[in-house]
C-alpha cells in the first residue's frame, strides 16, 4: 500500500509583464525550477510565459523547461490565460478557445516541450468546458470545491473520476492552501513540520493507500513567498522523508484502475461555496459589480474582432484574465490601460 502525491506548479506571467519584475521572478523563482532534479512532478506553462521568455533573451531559461520536460510532465492550458467558461459562453467563443490551446502547445513544441493533461486557468471550469476538452486532452485538473459543492464525502483518492469519458483530478484545496496561504499568514516556513503534518492528514483521510494532489503558483517559491525561495527540492525531499511516493498526474492513471462518473458544479480555485451558492461562479472576474460587467462587454467585442478579423495575437493577449483580477483587487489602472488597447482595435 502506498500513498502518491502529485505536485503542479503552474507557470504564467501576463502578456505586458514589465522587464524588470519578470527579472526579478527569472532569478527568485524560475531558475531553481529549472535546477530542481528530484522526482517528477508536473508543470504548467502558458505560452505567454514563453514568449516573453524569449523576447526578454531568457534562452537558458527556455531550454531549461525543456529539459525538464525528461522528468516532470508539462500540461496544456489556453496560450493567454483567458478564463475559458466565460470566453466559451459568448458566439464564437469555441473558435477563440481551441486557437489559444492550439497555440499553447505548438508554442510550447517549438522549444521542445511535449504536453499532456490539461490545466485551465485559474482552475476555472464548468460542464460545458468539460465537454469542450473531452478530446482534447488526456485529463483536466479541477479544484477540490468543484466537487464538494455537488457530492456527498471527500474528493476521490482511490479512483479516477470522470466527465463522460474525461478523466477528471481534483487539486486538494485544503492542503495546497495550506502551504500559500496559510503557513506564510502564520509566518511559519518549517517545511519538515508541513510534511509531518500533510502525512498525518492524509491517514486520517484514507490510511495508507490513495493519492493526494498539491497545486498552486509555481511563483510560490521565491516570488510570491520569499522564504520559500530555493526550496523546491526541500519541499519535495520532506514529503518523500514522510514514505510519500511523489508522481506526475499521468501516473496515477497507471496506478488506479477503477473509475466512476461524478458530479461537478462551475468553480475555480478562488471560488468559495457562498460564492456558488448564489450563483458567481468566478468572482474574481465576473461578480456582481460594474466594473467586471464593463470588462466583460469589452471582452464580448474582442471575441467578435477576433472572429471577423482573423488570429490577431495581440487580441488574444487582451483576453487574459488579469485585468478583472485587479479590479477585485481594488486596482482600476490596469483596466483603463486595457481599454485604451481594445479602442486601437475597434
């Protein structure tokens, strides 16, 4: 009997990050990514990281992810990080969609990176992207809640679930939050104490035999957290001390024969129950207030460019989810900015 632990990093700068912040993220958080040489876990990296890897000069960066590409597992996800449910919601959306997923792994092929599995951004999901990706991808990663919210029990840890045909894993919100959220708001950094802690859980949950998914930022080491920094590898090396077996996502296909249909209601990995039970489903990008509704229409009128005129890149770049997350953030300047962009396009 064993327990598996799956860990996804997920890798994403938006399209207009400054040069000097993506600097900074380069040496705080990518290049130990890129050293770390334990067992393989699973990364995820939109294309527009990659491009502006590329055009910044990051080239031992690039080859670096590729490289990883030996051991660890690299998913597909949408090139630009649009929050796919409410770009599929709109006419012609579907189109907009498969064009960023498209480009997202011919990007990514093109210096060397295979894909497999699928991760949508923010975690943001609902029946009909599921249904979107059910030949698209070998699996999709859904956040804990998106189970809780319509079963009875926990999440599986002994099974595949499935959408139809679609093998769906669902992140351990509970624990991955534990390590972005919660130890760092405690200003506690003791990683052997999470490990003992994340072992002990995990028992009182199923014993000796299941499996468990960790996914966040992979900005979480150094960037986000700077005392995470140069820690990867220590934060994998605590958990396997613990008799934990790490694997990619895939494996666990290999290991869990058994599969069972389950429900999934509309979430994300910030959505909250009180925000599903009155009907917000993504609130950090489209909540009751004027401000997402505005964003939303400008979003409505780039899908429609897009589709009248062809795969402009810089639309697709306007449609990633950041702009929306800063207004809940209390931070309108990034929306006036983008609003002057979709004017040059109008």
């Amino acid at each position: 009997m064993t327990i598996h632990l799956a860990l996804l990093l997920h890798l994403y700068q938006p399209p207009w990050q400054r040069k000097d912040v993506l600097d900074r993220i380069v040496n705080n958080c990518y290049r130990d990514i890129i050293e770390y040489n334990g067992p393989g876990i699973d990364l995820n990296i939109n294309y527009s990281l990659i491009e502006l890897l590329r055009n910044n000069r990051y080239e031992d960066v690039l080859t670096g992810f590729a490289l990883k590409n030996r051991g660890c597992e690299i998913t597909n996800s949408a090139a630009y990080h649009p929050i796919i449910p409410l770009i599929l919601q709109l006419n012609g959306g579907e189109r907009v969609i498969q064009h960023q997923i498209d480009l997202n792994r011919e990007g990514l092929r093109e210096i060397g990176i295979s894909t497999k599995g699928f991760f949508p951004p923010e975690l943001a999901i609902d029946e009909r992207t599921l249904e979107f990706l059910q030949r698209k991808a070998e699996w999709v990663l859904v956040d804990s809640i998106c189970y809780d919210a319509v079963n009875q029990g926990t999440i599986p840890y002994n099974y595949i679930a499935l959408y139809g045909r679609l093998p769906v894993f669902f992140r351990s919100r509970n624990w991955s939050n534990e390590f972005t959220l919660g130890m760092p708001g405690r200003r506690d950094f003791d990683l052997r104490n999470y490990a003992n802690r994340l072992k002990s859980g995990v028992r009182n949950w199923f014993g000796d035999d299941g499996y468990i998914i960790l996914a966040f930022d992979g900005e979480t080491f150094g960037e986000q957290v700077g005392q995470y920094r140069s820690r990867l590898k220590e934060f994998v090396g605590r958990i396997s001390e613990q008799g934990i077996k790490i694997v990619r996502i895939s494996d666990l296909l290999k290991f869990y024969s058994e599969r069972k249909k389950v429900q999934i209601s509309p979430g994300s990995w910030s959505t909250d129950m009180s925000d599903i039970s009155r009907g917000f489903y993504y609130p950090l990008w489209l909540d009751n207030n004027d401000m997402h509704r505005r964003w939303y229409e400008g979003v409505k009128r780039i899908v429609d460019a897009i589709n009248s005129n062809g795969k402009n890149p810089e639309l697709h770049k306007l449609l990633n989810s950041c702009i929306p997350w800063w207004i809940s953030m209390g931070n309108n300047d990034f929306y006036k900015e983008w609003m002057n962009q979709v004017g040059r396009f109008m």
